[in-house]
C-alpha cells in the first residue's frame, strides 16, 4: 500500500489566446506534446543510531520480518534505484544517523557509520539530537573530516569526512546568529530544482547535554521550514522537500504505510508548514507511518536500517512543481546479497576494535527487555531492563556517596538483553551514552516534585529496588511552570528503603548527569545538592552484571496504582 498526494500543476489552468506569449495548446493532441513531467525518486531512511550489523532482539524486527543491517541496506537501495530512473534518484535522511550506537561505531565516534553511509550513497541529512551529543565542533568534524582531537585516527587511516551534506536550518550559532551548517541544499534533476531543508527537533536542548549544545539556539520548526521555503522559491525552486528530525506515533493497529490516529509534534509543526512544502520526511520517534498532513506527504521510517521510504515524485517540467507525491515503507529484508564493500568495512572495524567487545560480563537467566510496562493504558510504567540499570547505579554509589535510591531515565535505555552470556559489546548497546553517575541531595519534598514531574515530561524514571510508591491515576498532572503542583503520586505512599520519606529530610540519590542537569525536562533535579560525580554508567553496569550474575528480571512492582494496593 502507498500514500498519494497529487496537487494540480501551476501552468496550462486556463487556457488563453495571447499573442505575445504564443498560441497555448486547445486540442487533446497540442497537449499531450507538453513536456512530459520529470520522474524523481527520494530513497529515505531515519534514526539508523549507528547499526551497521542487523540489530538483535525486537529493535531487528519490523512488520513480522527480520530486518536491518548496513550490507542489506546497501543492496535494498541499490536495486530501488536500479528500479527506478538512477540519475533521478535523490537519497535523504531525517536524522540521528548517528550517537546511540553500538559499540562498532561508537568505539570510532561513529567514524564507520558515516563511512558506510557515504558508501552506501547518502546525498542529504538533517542533523538531529543525537548529532550534537559530542558537541558542535565534533558535528563539523563529522562532516568535514580530520581525526578526533583526543582519540586521534583509532582505525589508524584519515577520517575523509561525510560523502553526504548535513543539512541544518534551525540550529544557529549564538554568538553569529548564523546557522551551525548549511540550512538547505538545491538539487537539479533534468533541469528542475528541488529544495531540502533539513533541521533538528527545537527541544533539541531539553535532551541534549549542556556540553553537546553550548554556544548554540534552536529556533521553531514550522517558522524554519517557512523561512527558508520563501527563500528557495525566490530561487526559483517549487518542489521542496522537509528532512525534520521530530515525528509523531501512529495507533497500534496501524501498519508501516498506514496513518491511524496519527498524534504527536510532527501534526502541529506541518499544519503550520507553508503550503509551497511538498514533503516532510521525519523522523525522531522510532515510528513508521506513510501520511497525508494538511496536503503534505508525511513519513517515516521507523529506526536502525530496518525501513527505506521509496518517495516518488512527478514534477512539472515547466514550473518546477509537483503535480503528485506517492510513498511506500520498504522493509529491508536480510534475504538479499550482502553489499561486499559494506561487509569489508564492518570486518576492517571489528579487527581493530579487537576482543574487547566479546569479552563476557555476565550472564541472564532470561532475556530482560526494555520494554516498559502499561501504566494507566499507555507504555509509561516500569522497565524491567531499566529497573536492573537502577539499581546498578544503586550498587556504585551507595557505599561510596551513600545513596539511597538510584533513577534512570529511559531513553537511556537503548536495547534488550538476550538469555545468556552478556559481552561488553551488548551491554555498551544498551547504555552507549558514556554519561557519568551523579549523586545529590533531594529533600522529600523535592522527591516527590521529582517524581510529579513525570507526568508533565510524560516519561518515568525507572526507580532502584529500594524506592516504591503508588500513582493515583484520578490526581492533577502539574505544570511546566509549577510540576509539583500535580497530585498523582499519592502523599505518603513514597518509600526508601521500606520507610516513608520525610518531606523535610535530606536523602542521598543517583541519577546520570544527563538528568542531573535537567534532561528530558526534569528541572526539579537541578536544585539537587552536594552533586558528587562519579563513574561510567556502564562501568557501573558491567560491574554489576558480573557481580549478581547470573542476573534475572527485576519484578515490575515499585510503582504501584491505587487500584492495585485496594485490590491487595
């Protein structure tokens, strides 16, 4: 199934007798001599978070089928442009290309993933957050080549830089006022223009460091994408296409090409898109979907390598406009050829990285997903995955800073554990962020604010064995300006260590400094004090797995409902 949009050509809508533009066409045979429009294929991926080998667990399946891997995604895109007209082909990406990886790209400050990217025949990419985790003069070094300042060349051959262009229109240098890179780029195909402008998620800041985003401001996608519209146009340029790192969710019933129910920021942002904006191709959510949004083809292709968007667009070949717009989620099957130069480049890397990532850490009983738990009726519940993070940060500061309780936050949380041995490799996979472990005093009070928070960002912080509480689901939600206003934690339900907290007592809790920092909206964890900076969080992990292990599922029961405490 595919989506279709079709707009009516801007020329040969009235039909005319004016001498000093010539006669205009007035019979069936004058019109079908018109130009015939240009043919033009987008190839679109997002969110491939470094995975050059077929992710594992449920992140390497989509729409019931194995899927994923770098080598297969090479031939998938090969043989879509073979179908299609090849010079016509324009390949595209909304973003997160890199950052959140696997250890085969990380361990190279994701080097191989734009190497194989490049390779693979990538043209243009928003940047989105995770290409500003290491900061901005590292995404300028991504782009432009040269080896890390600190690390060096580690595969022991120049890093040449980015074969494709990253396109960033809302992420402005503060001291300039100028954009970080380039905000849009012009591709001619036979002649006809067409427009990518390519930006991040204006939250960028809220789930980014502080480190990866100083000296930089993100300003509102919609008015980009508008600003730089009129811009191109003035250049003569009608087909635009958006590449935006910020997306939307579809109903659970919905398919890879279907739009049901469709919610979330990308809505908002395209109904007040220009209406010159053709396509948007986005991303940041993890999501598939294929949707027509105010008249604009919207979608997405979900997350790792598991998708390509095969975008065909017909254009007017006088006014440069697009008459129609179909699209189609391909799945990207491991039933095909593995491309052989991707294969080299991926044996190349893991020869240099060497037994560091088969080193065993520790062994499961069972595997233990980062799935979370329905809360409420929406996936806003515990982790069991998260759960055992928790209380591994636990383990590394409780002796050393006396913590008492450990929360993290789960977009940390980047993949399951399989049952059996754990290497270093799928634990780094779980926890790529190299984010240090923090410990501050929170009274009660600011606990519990910490804790209300949740329901105004609309994630949970996945709590160490020693914290419980119960969440009212008919309490208030507070507010951005006043979370502690909100009432659904339930006063006095909150325990450490099997006792009630004292709204007026100091206790001693671990988070990472992402969070501590305010990440992913939790301000309230800024007046922490006393902050104490410790290990890796994966160290902390690594520790311990081979400490417990073997390790099982912690039991999903520290958040608890006031139905489920009546009913016990």
């Amino acid at each position: 199934m595919s989506i279709t949009r079709t707009r009516r050509a801007a020329v040969g809508l009235t039909v005319l007798a004016v001498a000093a533009f010539g006669a205009v066409a007035t019979s069936p045979e004058q019109a079908d001599a018109r130009p015939k429009p240009v043919d033009v294929t987008l190839l679109a991926l997002n969110d491939f978070h470094g995975n050059l080998e077929p992710p594992s667990g449920s992140s390497g399946t989509i729409a019931g089928q194995t899927a994923g891997g770098v080598e297969y995604l090479a031939t998938h895109l090969a043989e879509l442009r073979a179908a299609a007209k090849k010079k016509n082909t324009i390949t595209v990406a909304a973003g997160d290309l890199i950052g959140a990886s696997p250890l085969l790209s990380a361990a190279f400050h994701d080097e191989p993933t734009i190497e194989a990217l490049s390779m693979a025949g990538l043209d243009y990419a928003s940047v989105g957050n995770h290409e500003f985790d290491e900061g901005a003069a590292e995404l300028l070094r991504i782009q432009n080549g040269g080896c890390h300042p600190v690390d060096g060349c580690a595969d022991g051959t120049p890093y040449r830089g980015a074969g494709f262009k990253y396109l960033s229109a809302n992420a402005f240098k503060t001291a300039t006022g100028k954009p970080l890179l380039a905000p849009y780029a012009i591709h001619k195909v036979q002649g006809v223009k067409v427009g990518f402008i390519g930006m991040t998620l204006e939250g960028t800041p809220q789930i980014v460091s502080q480190q990866g985003v100083a000296g930089l401001s993100f300003a509102d996608e919609a008015d980009t994408a508008n600003r730089y519209a009129r811009e191109l146009r003035r250049k003569g340029v009608e087909t635009i296409v958006v590449l935006l790192h910020e997306g939307g969710t579809q109903a659970a019933t919905g398919g890879i090409n279907d739009c049901v129910g469709m919610t979330g920021p990308i809505v908002d942002i395209t109904n007040r898109m220009d209406p010159s904006i053709d396509v948007v191709v986005s991303g940041h959510t993890h999501q598939a979907y294929n949707c027509d949004i105010n008249g604009k083809l919207v979608t997405s292709a979900s997350s790792f390598g598991r998708l390509v968007t095969d975008i065909d667009l017909k254009i007017d070949r006088r006014s440069g406009d697009v008459i129609s717009a179909a699209a189609n989620n391909v799945v990207v099957t491991r039933d095909v050829a593995k491309d052989p130069k991707q294969t080299a480049l991926i044996d190349r890397y893991k020869t240099v990285l060497g037994p560091v990532a088969d080193r065993q850490v520790g062994v499961t009983t069972t595997a233990i997903t980062k799935t979370q738990e329905t809360l409420f009726g929406t996936s806003l519940g515990e982790s069991p995955l998260g759960n055992l993070i928790a209380d591994a940060q636990l383990a590394a500061t409780d002796d050393e800073q006396n913590a008492v309780a450990a929360f993290m936050n789960p977009g940390g949380v980047r993949a399951d554990l399989d049952a059996g041995p754990v290497t270093y490799e799928e634990a780094f996979t779980v926890q790529p962020f190299a984010n240090n472990l923090v410990t501050l005093d929170l009274t009660g009070a600011q606990l519990y604010c910490v804790l209300e928070q949740q329901f105004v960002t609309g994630r949970t912080l996945y709590p160490s064995s020693t914290v419980g509480y119960v969440v009212d689901p008919n309490g208030t939600t507070g507010t951005v300006a006043d979370p502690c206003a909100g009432t659904r934690v339930v006063r006095g339900s909150l325990t450490i260590g099997g006792t009630a907290v004292d709204t007026a007592a100091t206790y001693r809790v671990t988070v990472n400094n992402f969070l501590a920092g305010g990440g992913d909206g939790f301000s309230a964890l800024t007046g922490g004090t006393n902050l104490v900076t410790g290990q890796i969080d994966l160290d902390a992990f690594v520790a311990y797995l081979t400490a417990q292990s073997p390790v099982s599922a912690p039991t999903l029961d520290r958040i608890r409902t006031t139905a489920e405490v009546a009913a016990a």
